[in-house]
C-alpha cells in the first residue's frame, strides 16, 4: 500500500479505514462508510454489555428464536442496535440476523450491500461476565440498486463476501477484519471511544497446541473426530473451550489451536450457523492462514440454500486442519 506510515499500529479505524480507500482510487467509499457503520454499532453494544448487570439486561426475553433458542435481552438489544446503525448508515439495503426470521429490510434502497450477523454470539455467556461477540459478513448486493434486496443476495456463496468481521467483547473489545486482503484487529479505547490499531496484519501460526469442543458431546462425535481428539490428549495438548464462538476463534487465531463443532444427534447438521457464523470466520481465518472445513471441504465453497441453514465446523491452525481432515478421511 502506498501509506505505509500511516497504517501503523496506533491509528484510528477511522483513520486506517480513509487511508485504505485512498489507496484504491476507484473506490466509492461506501464500504468504508458501511465499516464505520458497523464500528459505531460495536461500540453502543460494548456500552450495554458492559453495564447489562446493573441495569437490568441480563436473563431471557422469554421468548424464542427462529432456531428455538431462548433468546436473551442482549441477543434483542445487539440485533436492535445493529439494524439502526446500519439503517441510518445507508449504505445496507437489508440485513439477515441469527435473530430474525426473515430478511430484514433497512429502507435504504439505494444501499449497495447486504450484512449478515450474528448480533451476540455466545448467549450461554452474556449474565455470566464471560466474552462474547458480534459476527458480521458483508456482500455487495446482486439486484439493481434502487430495487428491493431479495434473499438472492445472501445466497452467493462464503467466497464472494466483500468484507467479514468480528467485535469481541473480552478483557477488552477488538474489532477483527477484513476486506480480503490482511486481517487487522483494532482495540477499542472506550477512554477516546476509538478503535485503536492493534494488531496489524494478524498471521496465525501454522500449527498449534490448543484444541476447543465442548466435551460433553464427544461420545456422539464421528470416530476420525475422536480419534484425532485422543491424539491431541495423548500430546498434551491444552483443552480450552469458552463457548462462545468468537472468543474461542480469536484465541486460537493468535496462539495456534483447533475449534470444533461436529454433527451430533441433538444437531444433526451441526449447531453452527453457515451465514453469519462460519461463512465470515472461515473468510478471516483463510486470509490469516488458517483453514476452515465442513468435513473435507472448505466452509466457503459450501453453497448457500437457506437463511439459518447450520454446518459442521473444523477451523483453525492449518496443520491442524489438515491432520483432523486426514486422520476423518481414514476412518470407516
Ligand atoms: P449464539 O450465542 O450466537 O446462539 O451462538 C452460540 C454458539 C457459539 O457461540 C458457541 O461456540 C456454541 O454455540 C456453543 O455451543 P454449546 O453450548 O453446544 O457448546
Ligand atoms: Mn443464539
Ligand atoms: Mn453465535
Ligand atoms: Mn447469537
């Protein structure tokens, strides 16, 4: 890029994002602005997460999702959240969310781009003070401009995504994207309430030690899964799952390690959410040298057929993968 000075670690995401359209000359801008869109829907979340214990937004709604989940005051709270700042934005003509039924039309017409979210990843998490997240996945709309989205728009596979990302609200909320080119994680400072950059140019480490599913499944797992499991444990490698999708993907992008959501009888086509959870982790993951499969192939050549549709996921260190895919493929 031609501002190398400029991208350094300690500029804004406003900042870093300006200096990044100014890079490729024929760009609109509107991408730009439909990031900082969703980097100001970040922050009003971070905000209601972090004071949702005292003022009465933890516990559920009582009602349930789509995917008949009980659904939490914060998964409503995000997803309100996240429609407004994208509808007053402009640049979205419709979203789909984890927590919405049906495509969800912004108004704005004109808008080039579609998101895909997953408002508050990790629900089991939100009222007990453990890291959760936002997922979001962006395409640039199929239909004329002007028209009305239809869900045409959704369905263009993982790899035609024009940019994924993913809020973290951790020890401290990191905002992770990309565009398709490197992977940058930007911190937020909630003093200067700014995205900071952080962590340019995020390159996981080809192999890892970490291996993250939650056990209580296992006996149901398909026998590679296991088999390659027992292999892990018989190295001493270290078991951590969070169970929030976001945080257990973010560490093992840094320190090397494997995620894993297999098909079990109480979800036979996986738990995981292709649109809004996997397509947009598997897009980062791949462009920070990770790799990402539904048994043997990649998330993101798996086609699209429906709005919730779920899948196995395998995601993580490259070597990892790779082991996983092989010891799975020997099995009967
Ligand atoms: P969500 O909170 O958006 O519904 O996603 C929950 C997902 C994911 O965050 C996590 O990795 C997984 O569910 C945990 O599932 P289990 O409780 O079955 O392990
Ligand atoms: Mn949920
Ligand atoms: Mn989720
Ligand atoms: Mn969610």
């Amino acid at each position: 890029n031609s501002h190398p000075l400029a991208l350094s670690v300690g500029v804004t995401l406003d900042r870093y994002i300006m200096h990044r359209q100014m890079a490729f000359p024929y760009a609109s801008g509107d991408l730009s602005q439909l990031l900082r869109d969703i980097a100001l829907a970040g922050k009003i979340i971070h905000r209601e997460v972090n004071r949702a214990g005292l003022i009465d937004l933890t516990g559920e709604m009582g009602v349930e999702n789509v995917q008949g989940e009980s659904q939490q005051k914060l998964d409503m709270i995000a997803d309100i959240r996240f429609y407004r700042a994208l509808r007053n934005g402009g640049e979205a003509c419709a979203i789909i969310s984890e927590e919405e039924e049906e495509i969800i039309h912004t108004g704005n017409d004109n808008g080039k781009y579609v998101v895909a979210i997953d408002p508050l990843d990790g629900s089991s998490n939100i009222d007990v003070n453990v890291s959760i997240g936002t997922i979001f996945s962006i395409y640039r709309r199929t239909t004329p401009v002007g028209s009305k989205a239809t869900l045409d728009d959704f369905m263009q596979g993982g790899r035609k995504q024009v940019a994924a990302g993913y809020i973290l609200y951790g020890s401290s909320t990191i905002m992770v994207y990309t565009t398709g080119h490197s992977v940058n994680g930007f911190t937020y400072d909630a003093s200067l309430g700014e995205f900071i950059l952080s962590h340019p140019d995020m390159r996981s480490p080809a192999d890892g030690q970490i291996y993250s599913y939650n056990d209580g499944y296992l006996p149901e797992f398909p026998d590679g899964v296991q088999h390659y499991l027992s292999e892990c444990r018989k190295r001493r490698y270290s078991a951590r799952y969070i169970g929030s999708l976001v945080a257990d993907f973010h560490r093992n992008l840094i320190k090397g390690g494997i995620y894993l959501y297999p098909a079990t009888k109480k979800n036979p086509e996986g738990k995981l959410r292709l649109l809004y959870e996997a397509y947009p982790l598997a897009f980062i993951a791949e462009r920070a040298g990770c790799l990402a499969v539904s048994q043997e192939h990649s998330i993101l050549d798996i086609d699209p057929v429906s709005l919730h549709q779920r899948t196995p996921l395998f995601i993580g260190s490259q070597t990892m993968v790779e082991e996983l895919v092989s010891t799975n493929s020997r099995q009967p």
